[in-house]
C-alpha cells in the first residue's frame, strides 16, 4: 500500500526503520533531483525546449534528417549543465553513500552532477552530456568547448560527431545495466527520486527491486506510475526531502 507524507518525512516509523535497517541501498534518479539546480525536466511544464518532446530529438533519425536542430538542442542543455551547481538533494546522496555498506546510485541524467557533488559509485544509464561519439571510428571525446559554435562538429579523422548520449531505440551501455540489474536485485533499499519513470528500461528497476524483497520508497512531488506499488511515496522536493532523511540517519 502506498504511504504518503507530508511535512515531518519520519514521522512513519514503520519507514524510519526501513532506512535505519537497510545497509545496501540503490538509488535511481531522474531529472527532478537537477530541477532545484536549475535544469528543467523532460516531461513537466518547464520541460519543452520550443516545441519539441525530448522523443522528437533523442533520436538517431532525427539526428539524421536534422543533425544542426539536434546539435542547437544539446548547446543550450550543455550550456545549462555548465552553468548549474549541485544542489543539496545532490548533496544528501554524497552523504547517505558514507552511511551504508554499500550504495548504487543509478540515473537516468546526463548532467553529470551527482559526480560533481561527490558521489563516487555512479551508474550513468543514458551517457553524459560532456560527450561526443564519432559515427566513423566511433571514439568517444570529451564534447566541445563552450563558445565553440561550429553546427556541425567533427572528429579529428574526419568523421560526423553526435552527443554521447543514449537515444530512444538505442541500447544501454551493457555494464551499466548489468551493476543497475545487480544493485536493484541485491539491495534493502531501493530509492527512486525525481523521475516520471516512464522511460524503459531504467523504469523497470523499482519492479525489480521490489520483487526481490527491498523496500521501495518513492520521492517525487506528483505521483508517477511507482507510486502504485512503492511501499512509501514521499511528495515532495528531492532538496528538501533528501537531506532530512541523511539528517535522521547522521543522528
Ligand atoms: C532501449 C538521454 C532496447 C539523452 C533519454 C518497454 C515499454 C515501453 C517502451 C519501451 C520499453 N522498452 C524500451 C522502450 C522504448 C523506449 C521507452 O522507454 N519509451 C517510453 C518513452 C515509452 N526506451 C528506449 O528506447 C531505450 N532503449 O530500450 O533499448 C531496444 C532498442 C531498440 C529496439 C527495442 C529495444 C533508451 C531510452 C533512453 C532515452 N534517453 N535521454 C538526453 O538526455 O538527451 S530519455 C530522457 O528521459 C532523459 O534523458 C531522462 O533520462 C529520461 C527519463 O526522464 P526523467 O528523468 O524521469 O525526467 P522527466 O522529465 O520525465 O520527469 C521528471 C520528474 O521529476 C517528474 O516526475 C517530476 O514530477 C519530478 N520532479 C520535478 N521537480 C522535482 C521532481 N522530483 C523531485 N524533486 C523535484 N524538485
Ligand atoms: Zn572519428
């Protein structure tokens, strides 16, 4: 049965003990935890970028008809990305890594700032950013530097560059997926913060989890198709809710 808070997080003790007990904890994130940094989310009100649906240009065929409209899409992320500063839901998860055994943090972002915050265990399922990939040799570089305008970018050996990120209709990284499949299926706690957990196969993992046994606790300010069957769904910002849950454990 979904469980809701409002106000005191803890004051459930049925979930204050879940978190107190649970020594190997998977978390996975979504765009929500960056929304209080600043970079808007996919699928909510802010989340447009003119008038397109991220399945639009996350693609390679899109990419294909128009690579100069995809490219001018990850400029403006890019420069967002550069801009933002991890926020304090970043932060609670640096520290909640500190806490346990051990700590899986899984997203589905490509902003890279759970590493900028200090997180040391992440699971990256849909690339970053900060990336390119050659369709010719196919290595991967660190992306273009800000300013830098040419529509077009292009690898040293000549071949076209695309984002190194993973697209609708591609697959995910192999070990990726295989640490997120290992870490929801062997944790006590699996955490899902900030994502509308539509987007398969990453949208599977609290399933999964929960049918090996783990506590499933939802952090969202909406409900999302998790809240179904999470054992606790928490409605409310990941910056506020993240680090009163890290403060209830440092005591
Ligand atoms: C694949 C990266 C195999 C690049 C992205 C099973 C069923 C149905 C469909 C499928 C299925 N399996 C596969 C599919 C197809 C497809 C899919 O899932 N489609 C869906 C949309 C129906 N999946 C794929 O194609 C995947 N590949 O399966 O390969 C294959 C291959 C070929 C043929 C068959 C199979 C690849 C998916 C990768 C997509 N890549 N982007 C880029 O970023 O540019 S997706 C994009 O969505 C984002 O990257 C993001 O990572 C992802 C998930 O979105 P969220 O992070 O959840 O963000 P969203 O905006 O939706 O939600 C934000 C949430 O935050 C909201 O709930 C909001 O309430 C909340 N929030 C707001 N503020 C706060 C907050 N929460 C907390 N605090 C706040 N302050
Ligand atoms: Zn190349």
């Amino acid at each position: 049965m979904p469980d809701s808070a409002s106000g005191r997080v803890l004051d459930d003790p049925r979930l204050a003990s879940a978190i107190r007990r649970s020594a190997r904890v998977a978390v996975l994130t979504g765009a929500g935890i960056s929304a209080e940094s600043g970079i808007p989310t996919f699928r909510g009100a802010e989340g447009l970028w003119k008038k397109f649906r991220p399945e639009e240009l996350a693609n390679f065929d899109a990419f294909m008809a128009n690579p100069e409209l995809v490219w001018a899409w990850y400029r403006f992320r890019r420069d967002i990305v550069r801009k933002a500063e991890p926020n304090p839901g970043h932060r609670a998860l640096v520290a909640w890594e500190s806490l346990v055994d051990k700590f899986t943090l899984i997203t589905q972002n490509v902003d890279g700032l759970h590493a900028r915050a200090g997180s040391k265990r992440v699971v990256e399922l849909h690339g970053n950013i900060e990336t390119d990939l050659c369709l010719d040799c196919g290595r991967k570089r660190a992306g273009e530097a800000a300013g830098e305008t040419d529509p077009l970018p292009v690898c040293p050996c000549g071949g076209r560059l695309r984002p190194g990120v993973v697209w609708f209709g591609e697959l995910l990284p192999t070990e990726a997926m295989a640490q997120a499949d290992r870490a929801a299926s062997g944790c006590d706690l699996f955490l899902t913060v900030g994502t509308s957990a539509v987007v398969h196969p990453a949208a599977s993992l609290p399933r999964l989890a929960k049918s090996r046994g783990a506590t499933l606790v939802e952090i969202n300010p909406e409900p999302t198709p998790v809240s179904e069957y999470a054992d606790f769904t928490l409605y409310g910002p990941a910056g506020e809710i993240l680090p009163e849950l890290v403060r209830w454990l440092e005591r």
